[in-house]
C-alpha cells in the first residue's frame, strides 16, 4: 500500500464515509460509485479503504465482513451463522425456489446465453411457466436474440442471482453436481403450480 493510501485508509473520517455508503446502498456498489460519491478518495484507494474496515471487524470480533462480488462492495455475514441468518432470511419471504426452478436456473447459470427451447429440450418438460417466474423475480433476464431461424430469446442469469446464492462470479459457481447441495428446495403449493400452469399456456415470454 502506498504512502497516500495508508494516509487515506487511516482518516477516520474517510473510511466510516465508505464504511457507510456500502452499508446504505440498497444494491452493491463499486469503488466508481464510492469515489464519485466521495471526490476525495480514488477508485484505487477504495479496496485498501475497505481491506482496513475488515481487519477492523476481525480485531473487535465483528459477525460481518464486506466482500467485492454481484457488482460491488456489499456486507455478508460470516458463514457460521448461516443457520441462524437463513432463518431470519427465509421468515421475511426470501425467495424460495421449486426443484424445476433450481433445474431452470442451473441450466441458465451453466450453458447462458440460452435459449428457452434448448432449457426445454434437457429438461424434457414445458419451461415456459418458470421461465416467466424466474424473470419477474430478477434472477434471469433477456440478453438478446438467437441468429437462429425463430430468432429466439437468449436468457442469462442477473447480478441478483449471485446475491441469492451467494456468489461473487460466475467462476464461484460449484460444480454441476454439487448445485443442489446446501440448498434449501421447497416444492410449490397447489396454487402456485395452477398459476404456473396458465403461464404456459402463454407461448411468449417476457
């Protein structure tokens, strides 16, 4: 770390402003968005900024850490009170997604940019219904077009699914057979798969 940045990383008054602005920003910020917030601190400064914060919370023995992943700096708990943050998490309606959901998204994750037909054709079941799911709720999103006849929409996971499973990058992710470990699968409710069924018959999706 340079000189300048050490000045920078030891101003009190410096490090509890990034220290704030990544705690109130609804969605992960990167050290763009610090700096143009705090014109007095570089893009370059902002990991040593954020390295010192953490050595802070290691030292009084704090339950969080800021990690760099999904888009930006954001907070995370630490892995050893996942029990008791997943049950915080899910009893405020986190998100919670069915077998075929998982399957969906996997595929997405894996082979993306993908086409709908093509998540249909592995999974050998209509996909439209949790296709249009997984889109309302932001964890896969149109990217473009196939140069295929049909010119098929081409779908690839969002920077919220990384948030959702915890991944910084795409290169996080496990490998294929391990996806469904550790992940809590709730099959849907009678009304919830009856929706799903009239989704389908919608040929076009968002």
């Amino acid at each position: 770390m340079s000189e300048k940045e050490e000045q920078i990383v030891n101003d009190n008054s410096n490090s509890r402003l990034v220290e704030a602005l990544i705690f109130a920003s609804p969605e992960p910020i990167n050290s763009q968005g610090i700096s143009e917030l705090i014109p007095d601190i570089s893009q370059s400064e902002i990991p040593g900024i954020v390295d010192f914060l953490n050595q802070e919370y290691e030292t009084q023995d704090r339950a969080f850490r800021i990690i760099d992943g999904a888009g930006g700096f954001r907070y995370t708990t630490l892995p050893e009170y996942s029990p008791w943050v997943k049950r915080l998490v899910v009893g405020a309606g986190r998100v919670r997604l069915s077998r075929a959901a998982l399957e969906s998204v996997s595929l997405i994750a894996y082979r993306q940019p993908i086409t709908r037909s093509e998540v249909e054709a592995v999974r050998g079941v209509d996909g439209g219904g949790v296709l249009r799911m997984l889109s309302e709720r932001k964890l896969i999103k149109v990217s473009g077009r196939s140069s295929k006849p049909g010119k098929a929409r081409l779908y690839v996971t969002t920077a919220k699914f990384l948030r959702h499973f915890g991944l910084n990058s795409l290169d996080d992710l496990p490998k294929p057979s391990e996806m469904f470990e550790d992940i809590e699968i709730d099959e849907l409710s009678m009304a919830e798969q009856a929706q799903l069924d009239l989704n389908n018959e919608d040929p076009d999706l968002p």
